[in-house]
C-alpha cells in the first residue's frame, strides 16, 4: 500500500489549546478518506498543515511524499484544495477566475476543461458572471471546478458539499467516486455524515483535536451499524 498522506503525532496550538493534538494516520493511494468530527474538531487545521498554510507545533507530515512545512509551494502546486468557506475572487467571471488558475497551473487546453466543467456543473450561463454576483452554490460549484481543473492525484476539500442542492450534491458525490477509480485519492473533511457513509471507503473522527477512530465504511456496514450512530457514541462516550 502507498500512503498519500502520512502524519506522525501532527500537532497544531493555539495558546493553550491543542487544536490538533498528537494525530498519526495514514491516506492510501485511491482511498476517498472522510475527516470526521463535531464542530472545532480540528478537521480545518489538519487540512491546512497538510496543505502548508500553517505550521505545525510538533509533529510531521507528508503529502506526496513531500514535507508541507518544508516543500510547500511543490505540494500545493501538486493537490487540489478547495479550502473552507473560500470565494473565488469577487473582481474576475467566472470563466476569467478559471483562465486565471489553468495559467498558474500551467493547464494545456485549459478553456476546454474550463467548458466542460460549466457544462458538468450546470452553470454555463454563469461563465461571464463576476463572482461578487453569483449565489453561493455556484461558488461552491466553481471552488471545485478550480480544485480538479489539473486533475490532482489528491484532492484536499473541505466541506466541498455544503451550498448545493440535492441534484448537484448528486453530481460531485458521483464525481468523487469515479475519480478515486482512476487510481487518485480524495481527502474529505466533512460533518455531513450521509455523504460520508455513502461516499467514503475510510474514515478517521476527530473530537477535540483528538483521533478517535479511523477504520473502513465497509467494516461498518459488515456490522449493520450506521456511521451518524457509530459517530455519535464514540463522541458521546469520549
Ligand atoms: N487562527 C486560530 N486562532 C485560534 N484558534 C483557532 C484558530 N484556528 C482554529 N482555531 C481553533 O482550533 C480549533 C479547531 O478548529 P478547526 O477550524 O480546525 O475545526 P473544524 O473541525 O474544522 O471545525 P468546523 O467543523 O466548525 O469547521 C477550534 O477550537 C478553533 O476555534
């Protein structure tokens, strides 16, 4: 097995408090890993070590087999994010917000990745738009068109599902599952425990800063238990 991500008692403080506190855990190559865990868990933090936007207090991690406190630029230039309650720019379209990120990333045929991601979104009549104009839904939508435009082996997202009707929840669940099937890993931080029992091949739940669990879905299922039950004891007991 190759890990994607791998974190050795990944620590992050603020003051007193251990917003990540001592977590190891391991993302395999074509996993779609589901970071669990109540508000102020620390799902944000570990996303953002992972991603190299802050530092952590102690600890390591890896990503792609690079170090994110070392190597940040080559990680993020590497994964998708779409980061928590991020906008696009409220200055660019739609479409020019995306021309922007191809020609950061160096994306070839960019415009046409571009169209088919408003066709596969539904939000072509969207493409001319500012982004100060558009609902909060098709933010989220062009949020990740932006995360996938280079195809990412790994994908950070977090919370990617929040703002969209059920049809377009529908749409990126399906996404989701066919592009870990190309061998790519996505690591989901979410409190929507439906998406992530439908979803998800694995899990981790976080409580306070604290690893309480990682495991399989399927593991859960063999046992006929649901994972918003299986959640709730364990966060409950601990
Ligand atoms: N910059 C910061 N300064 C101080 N405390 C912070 C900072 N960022 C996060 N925290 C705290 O760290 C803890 C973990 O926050 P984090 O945003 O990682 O949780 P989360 O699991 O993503 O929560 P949610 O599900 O509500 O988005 C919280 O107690 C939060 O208040």
């Amino acid at each position: 097995m190759t890990p994607v991500i791998k974190t050795t008692e990944l620590t992050k403080t603020y003051g007193e408090l251990r917003a990540v506190d001592s977590i190891s855990l391991c993302v395999e190559k074509g996993s779609l890993f589901g970071l669990l865990g109540p508000n102020g868990s620390g799902k944000t933090t570990m996303i953002k070590m992972l991603t190299g936007q802050i530092k952590p207090a102690s600890g390591s991690c890896e990503v792609l087999g690079k170090d994110p406190v070392t190597d940040g630029i080559s990680v993020r230039a590497a994964v998708g994010i779409i980061p928590e309650q991020e906008t696009p720019p409220s200055f660019l379209t739609s479409s020019e917000y995306l021309a922007f990120v191809a020609k950061i990333r160096n994306i070839d045929g960019a415009e046409e990745k571009a169209d088919w991601w408003f066709d596969y979104l539904d939000f072509a009549d969207k493409k001319d738009v500012l982004c100060k104009d558009l609902s909060r839904g098709t933010r989220q939508k062009l949020m990740f068109a932006q995360a996938f435009l280079h195809e990412p082996k790994l994908a950070l997202i977090d919370e990617p599902l929040i703002n969209l009707d059920p049809v377009m929840q529908r749409t990126v669940k399906n996404f989701l599952k066919d592009y870990v099937k190309d061998g790519n890993t996505i690591f989901l931080s979410t409190h929507i425990l439906e998406i992530a029992e439908d979803i998800c091949s694995d899990f981790a739940i976080l409580h306070k800063g604290k690893l309480l669990y990682t495991g399989t879905v399927s593991a859960l299922k063999e046992k006929g238990t649901h994972l918003d039950d299986f959640f709730m004891e364990l966060v409950e007991r601990s």
